[in-house]
C-alpha cells in the first residue's frame, strides 16, 4: 500500500512486518538510498581498512521492562549482538543510548544495567559508549533503550539473506513464540499452569558450534518481530525462491501454543528473541542438526521445510490436516511494545 | 553527590553536566568497566583489523522538532557527525533508530528524513542501518531519534580530551548560545526582534580545513549539552591543567545575550550544535584562527583564554568588571529537551 502523506504513524509500521516494509522502501529507501542500506538486512557490512566490519542497531521499548526469562536491559545487548552474529560477524563493540522519563526508578535503572552488563560478558562484547537522556514525566513511558553494535565479519563468513538456494533445508533452532508470549502473559498479569519464559539470549555460540561442523550454511536470521514466517518471507523474496514448511514440524511449546490459541495469534508471528533459522545445504543439514542439539541453545532444533525452485519469493506452509496455504508477511500488528 | 537507589532519575540527569557525570560514574562505569568507556569521551576509538576506529551515539529527545535553523533529523546527524570529527575521525557510515508515537504525521517524518538526508550529503555519510518502532498514543513525546556513528582515526591524529598543556591557547569556532537560545524562544514562541536560529551544522569541513594547517591542535570538542562551561571543565579534568577564561573575549550574539538575561541563563552553559573549542599549541593559535575565519563556519572563531598550570581540574573566568570566579559544571539542568 502507498503511504500517504496525509496518514499518521500506525503502530503496524513498527511491527516488523508489511507496514515497516512499506515504511522503508517509500520514506527511508528513497531518502537515504545507498548499497549498504538497499540491502534492507538487519546490519550493514562495510570495508574499513582491511577488516570488514558489520554494523547495526536496534530500539527496545518493550513493555514490561521486566518478564519472565529477561528484561529490557538483556534484550537490548542480546538482540544486537545477534543481528551481527546473524551476519557471520563476532559481535566485539556495543554502544547504548538510554531515553529515560523523570521519577524513573534508580533502583530499576541499576537493575536494567547490571543485566545489560552481564549480557555484554555471556557474549564478550564491550559496551565503549553511550548516552542518556532525560524527558519530563509523561514524555517518555518509563525507558527506552538503543543499542547499536560493530563486529568483525570473518572473511570465510558468505552467509547472507539472497544465498538460499532450490533443494537447502530449513532449520530452526527451538521453539517459536517464547519471547512474545512471556511478555504477553506478563502483561496480561495471566496465572498459568507453567510459566511462560522469554527466550532471550545471545546466539554467538550457538553460531560459532554451526560453523564449525564446515556446514554450508547460506542465510541466518533471527526471527524477532513478525517472528518465522517473516522472516522466511524476507529469505524467500531475497533469494528469489519458494520456501515449503511443514507446520506440524515447528516446535513450539504446548503452553506457548495454549496461550496462542487463547488470544487467536498464530506462534509462527510470534516474536522469537534467541532462536535462528538457518538455510543450510541439504548434504549438510542432519550433521548440523546433530551440533545443534549438544549445543544448549540448539536442544530443540528442527528441519522444518526445504527451499524450491516454485512460487519464488512465497512461503507455503504445508497444514496438519494435509492442507497448503500461503504464509505471508505479518499485516498489521500483533503485539506492540513486544521488543 | 552520591546516587542513591531510593532515588528517582531527574530531568539533571540528562543534561550534560554534574549529575550526568555522577550518573556515568556511579552507575555506567561500574557495570561495563573497560579502557575506552574509562575514557569518558564522547567516542571510543578502537582498533578493528589495522583501522583505528571511532564509534559514537546519541539519543536526540529535541522539543519543538522543527526550529529556526533546523530541525530533529538535522540535529541527529550533525551531532553525531561532530561527535566522530571532535576526535580526528573522517565520519562515515551512521545508524538510525526511530521511536514514533502512534499517530505521529507521515508529513513530519518525511520532513524529518529528508532533512537527515540533506545533512548526510552534507557530511558525506551514509545513513547504512536503521530500525523503526512505533508505540501507542501517549507512550513517548512524537519521535525520538538515536543516531549511531562510525569513522575512521587518521593514524596522525594526536587530538585527545587529557592533551592539554599549559600555555595552550582556547578557541572557540563562534557564538555561544545560539541553539539552545533558538529552541527556547520558539518553545516561548516569543517575538523577537531577530530571530535566533539553532547553529546546528556538522564541523567536518571546518577541522579538514583546521588540520590543513598542520598547527598543534591538542584538544576539540563540540560544547552542546552544558554549553562551553562544562566542555571546558571536562577538558580540564582529564587534563589535570587549569583553564583561565576571558569572558569578554567568549563571542555571543547580542540577541542571544539579551534573551539569556531575560530568562536568567549563563550563555555559557547554552548548548550549541555547531560550533567547536580547541585546545591549541600557543604558537599555532594565531595562524590557525585566520584559517578559521576564512571558513564559513569558524567565521568569528576567537581566542577566549588559556590553559595553565594552577588550579588542576578548575577553570576560571576573568569576568567583565575585572573579578575572577570559578566557572563550573553544570548543576541541575537549565533546559531539558534542548538536543
């Protein structure tokens, strides 16, 4: 859809889905339009000197700032650093701007730091600088949080969104939704059965285990906002191929899909904030797949469809009742404020 | 003074000066302790491959959006781009993460981009990474904007905040005052009778142009927050040299002088976004000034005093009727929401 200067900001243009496409290829694209940025990945690689240095970043304003599993702090190193990771980069240097409202708790600020410290340490990433500003009572809801990150992209590293090719195969690397229903549940003060955790983490061993099993692996994403399908969309339509999955392959947890079922969202939507999906070559797949699961991010991995040459750019979900039906990008918005 | 967790964060912990330094110190340094955030700069400069590397960021919370002479978007690249310049980088590649406010106009942010793209072109950078979240109405004050930079340190650079030696001379490269001058009367909406307009620009071509003549230039930095008064007091410190300044030599715009005496405000504690102070070698200051007043920016550069030996840390002021006080940091905060 045309965005039209008439319209105001929807809360869809930020959801990582449709509206934040169109949001970018008709606002951002158009203004700013350089190679790096025509990419439209989730970092840019530059040549620098000799080294080839990855760059990105990312703005947390999820709500609450504390769930089950994490907090806004951990969320905001953790999901930076995969956005390197996710590139083929080691995440090496942080810096993060904090938005914060007066009256914000000192108690919750330290407590929001010390988590992003011992995040920077799990994945040996320095934070080198940053910024903080403070806006009246009412300006801002609390704390919000920019990180942005550099990494050095190993020269080997030809992971990249346009590498899948006809006959890879599709790995996720757990279950899907946990993060976006954690803070669901959270938000919505729902009692469970069994709690419902955040899965962040960062995913730079988990990466560093795949790489050396020699697997060639062609394209890395982490599904966070609009969760898998929109990101194997994003693959699809790079890579100029088709994607099938099989939906009764997807793992996702029974609490998770219950919660799902309860509020009509579909898991697969559902932002993920320390899970990946890899498109691996197919000869290469069951070896990768035997890494990830001794690797303790990696326990729950799954094939769960394959790359083809049909409906290039489109992701078909192959449906428990023998069904097929296509999985498009997320309209709209599920879950403002999820990350 | 000593940050207490029973405390809530105040508006002064966003302003640059005294309560922002003993909110680095007491609660940023301790968590992420390492070489170059003990720096303190407004960058670090790391080594990446065999490139010397500057990184920076910046939250931009500016209320009103647009002003006389620029606007939000503007003001996110400028002042990043000055951040990387003020160590002797060549800025190049930005980021940008946008918070919006549901409902925000379409019309302002393409105002606001476009603006960013004319200052990037300016700059010669490239905006190469982004991410955009929305939140509901009420949430956060229309856009905030964080910029990100990258750049790379010239190896011959020696321009440092602990390089100041006695005898060195203080250059300003122009008026004091003048943005944060301009966002208060547009925020008063007052009707003067010449407009003051914010100065923000980036000072990229001025220190080329600087550098060009090969004086011995020891220190810069871009005074925004704090105004002059806290650059020169961080310089200061991290020097241990004392600075003696001559407030009648310190340029202000008459207009500039007249609405801070209406308001009961220290032009040198105004936050300015284009200008920059240098710590010069004494017998370079005068050849590097005529440069500078041949470029645009650095028209009415003016040496304003020296550095010397006594009172390590302190930085005093000869003041107009022949007295001398100390000019400190900035306590409390005098305009919230001025960057």
């Amino acid at each position: 859809m045309p965005v039209s200067d008439r319209d105001g900001i929807l809360l869809g243009h930020g959801s990582g889905g449709q509206m934040s496409t169109e949001l970018i290829e008709q606002v951002f694209l158009p203004a700013f339009r350089n190679p790096w940025l025509e990419r439209l990945d989730d970092q840019a690689v530059m040549t620098l000197g000799s080294a080839r240095v990855a760059f990105t970043t990312d703005a947390f304003v999820v709500t609450p700032i504390f769930f089950p599993g994490g907090d806004i702090g951990a969320l905001a190193v953790n999901g930076t650093v995969n956005d390197l990771v996710m590139c083929g980069a080691r995440a090496l240097h942080l810096s993060a701007s904090f938005i914060l409202e007066e009256g914000f708790p000192m108690e919750d600020l330290r407590r929001i730091v010390d988590s992003m410290s011992r995040a920077c340490a799990a994945s040996g990433v320095s934070l080198v600088t940053g910024d903080t500003k403070v806006v009246p009572h009412g300006s801002a809801d609390r704390i919000f949080i920019v990180t942005s990150g550099i990494g050095l992209v190993d020269d080997a590293a030809v992971i990249a969104a346009d590498h899948a090719r006809a006959g890879d195969r599709l790995i996720v690397s757990g279950t899907m939704g946990d993060h976006g229903m954690a803070i669901m549940a959270k938000r919505a003060e729902l009692e469970l059965d069994s709690e419902i955790r955040s899965d962040t983490t960062a995913l730079g061993s988990l990466v560093d285990a795949m790489r050396g099993t020699g697997a060639r692996v062609h394209c890395l994403r982490d599904p966070t906002r609009g969760g898998l399908a929109t990101s194997l969309n994003e693959l699809a339509r790079r890579s100029h191929v088709g994607m099938i999955v099989d939906e009764g392959l997807v793992p996702v947890r029974p609490e998770v899909r219950g919660l799902c079922e309860l509020l009509g969202l579909d898991p697969l939507y559902v932002a993920n904030e320390g899970k990946l999906v890899a498109v691996v070559d197919r000869a290469d797949a069951g070896r990768l797949l035997e890494t990830m699961h001794r690797h303790p991010d990696g326990r729950d991995a799954q094939i769960i469809g394959e790359v083809v040459d049909d409906h290039p750019g489109q992701v078909m979900l192959r449906t428990g009742i023998g069904g097929t039906r296509r999985l498009d990008l997320l309209v709209g918005e599920q879950l403002p404020r999820i990350c």
